[in-house]
C-alpha cells in the first residue's frame, strides 16, 4: 500500500541556484507545499539558497567544486548531462525536478515517482538554437556544433526518464510534445500579485518594459518603435544586451536598471501599457503589469496567448516588428479607455502564487495515489 504522500522522502531538483527569478519563485512555492524535501542542484551561491530554501538542505554536483563557477557556470553544458546524472538519490519516494536546463536527468530510484515542472525545454538545443549560435562567440559556436547533437539525444532519452510533465505554458506544453514526445499539464507559474496594486489614476504619457536584457525579449523592437514616434519608453533591468540597447536608444528613450520594488510598482500602475515584443516561454513580467491594472501589448506568439486577452488585458500583435509594435500602441491610444483597470486586475489574480500551490498539489497528489 502507498504510504501517505507527507510521509514520503521528497527530493526537488533545480537546475541552479545563483539567483532570484521565475524558476527561483517555482522552487520556493513547491517548498511550500513539501517541506520535507531536500534540494539538489548543480551549483549554487549559498545566500541564494538561505532565501529560496532556508533550512532545507542543498546538496551540489562537483560542478560546485570549480573555481569561481559561479562566473562561468552557464558555459559548462557539456559537463551538465553528467554532473546532474552523479546526484545521488537514493532512497527518495517523490522526485520534483525545475527544469529549463539538464534538472530532469536525474536518475531516479526504481519505484519513484518523477513529476518535471518544465519552464522549457532547453531553447539554445531546440527550437532557438540559431538564434543564441547567432549572438554567441566564435568559440561557443563552435561547441555548439560539435556537442550540440550529442545533447540534444541526451535531452531527449531523458525526457522519457520522467514519470510527469508540467508545463508553464500552453506555449510550453507545445515544445515538451515537439522535442520529447509527451504530454504535459500545463499549470502557470506563481506571479506575487499582491505586491502590485492598481494607482487608480489616469496612466501618464508612457510605456515600459522590462526583464532581463536578453536578444529574445527583442528590447530593441520597442526602442525602435519608440524612436519612430517619438514616444516615451522607460526600461527597467539589465543583462548582456544593455549596452548593445543603450546605443539603440534615442532621446525619449530612458535607462532606469535594476528598481527597487516601490518604483517598479510605481511604473507599472502608472505607465501607459507593458510592452512583450518577444516571443516569452510564459512572461510573468507582464502579469505583474496586469496586477497594477494596466494593459500588455505583446506579440501574439509564446506564453502571450495565455495571459494577453485581447480586449480585457491588452493588444495582440501579429508583425514582429517595430512598425507592427506601433500599429498596435496606435490601436491603444485611439481608444485609451478600453481597458478597466479592475477587470485587468482581477484577472491577473488568475496567476497568483495560491492557484499555482493549489493546482501543483493537486496534480502531484493524485499522481502519487495512481503510482
């Protein structure tokens, strides 16, 4: 007979452990739910891991062990496969992986149960791997060619390792069906709503966007579209494409980096609409947006289908481009009071950190009492 889930030894394996971001709120809602679990990772920084996992133990692969691994980390793929398979789990009941890099590989104990919340399959394997060749060094296209086909056999044979996918998007779920072959659930990941409150003003005479600065996001679409108008653009964060981006930009366009949280909040209530001319994998950024009662346009591709209702929480648009970015501002502005903040409030609650805990528990629990 199966013994009672809370009794169960849990193991939750995420792929690092060097910052805060979407996949980081993932692993400590699951906490949450199963604090009983020990993590596994790759590598992490230890006050990273007190924030995320505070009293759970953090067991390391020896990727741990390399000098100063935490500035180079994300070039030793070639090393993931094996040190994500030496984690030794032995002896655990329940295996929760976080995947959007090797976590899933793990080798389970006969008998586990393998649930995988995949983030994404790995986008420089797959279906982007063009692009990162594309904006990387000479010396990592050249490792991606030589290893790149070796990992993505690896990528997919343990794929079918695990027991379950879910999968943050429908976007996602479509990936997971594509390279690896099987179904997923698709359950969003948790948004921290209640830190975002509508301003209950009239928004003032700009737009934003924000995120890591990364070539997918296309930052750069929204930076022409605002150079082409004239209009006014605020963008929060930073990452490698800031200085390519900064060089981009024209006198209406403004640099704020990393804000803290009151100003975030601040610019979220009181911008004109978030801008999302990427393709993202789900986006929570621009559920945060929502939570302050203002509307997205984003590009009608990716984790945008799920979240961007046309008509109640913003503007799809079809060409990626910052002629068809305008377009769509252009459709805003010449009804700016389409939207209601509360209704685009209320269904930004849709995504908060509660449904995501209901929702993963539930399916968790009843595939442990089919196992």
């Amino acid at each position: 007979m199966t013994k009672p889930i809370e009794q169960a030894r849990v193991a939750l394996i995420h792929y690092w452990l060097v910052g805060e971001a979407g996949g980081e709120k993932v692993v400590s809602e699951i906490l949450r739910l199963f604090p009983q679990a020990d993590v596994f990772t790759l590598i992490h920084d230890p006050a990273v891991s007190a924030k995320i996992a505070p009293g759970h133990k953090v067991t390391t692969s020896f990727l741990q062990k390399l000098p100063g691994v935490g500035r180079y980390y994300r070039k030793l793929l070639p090393l993931m496969p094996m040190a994500i398979e030496s984690l030794d789990l032995r002896g655990y009941d329940l295996i929760l992986s976080s995947e959007s890099g090797p976590a899933k590989g793990v080798i389970a104990p006969i008998g586990a149960l393998h649930v995988c919340y995949c983030h994404s399959p790995m986008r420089y394997l797959w279906d982007q791997a063009h692009e990162y060749a594309a904006e990387s060094g000479r010396l990592t296209r050249w490792m991606m060619t030589f290893f790149g086909p070796r990992l993505r056999m690896w990528d997919y044979t343990s794929a079918q390792r695990v027991d379950a996918f879910v999968a943050n998007s429908s976007h996602i779920s479509r990936r997971i069906a594509a390279y690896y072959r099987r179904p997923s659930t698709v359950i969003h990941p948790p948004v921290d709503v209640d830190a975002f409150a509508t301003s209950g003003a009239a928004a003032e005479d700009f737009y934003l966007i924000g995120g890591r600065h990364v070539g997918y996001k296309r930052i750069d679409l929204a930076i022409a579209a605002a150079n082409a108008r004239g209009r006014r653009l605020i963008i929060t964060g930073e990452g490698p494409e800031t200085a390519r981006l900064r060089k981009l930009a024209g006198p209406t366009v403004e640099f704020r980096g990393q804000v803290p949280r009151a100003e975030l909040a601040w610019l979220y209530a009181n911008c004109r609409a978030f801008l999302m001319p990427g393709e993202e994998d789900f986006g929570i950024t621009p559920i945060e947006a929502m939570a302050a009662g203002r509307p997205v346009i984003a590009y009608a591709r990716g984790g945008a289908l799920d979240s961007v209702i046309p008509g109640l929480s913003g503007l799809l648009f079809e060409d990626q481009s910052a002629e068809g970015l305008n377009a769509a501002i252009e459709r805003l502005e010449a009804q700016p009071d389409q939207f209601d903040s509360a209704r685009i409030r209320a269904h930004a609650e849709g995504f908060s950190a509660a449904r995501f805990r209901d929702a993963y528990s539930a399916l968790v629990r009843q595939l442990w009492s089919e196992r």
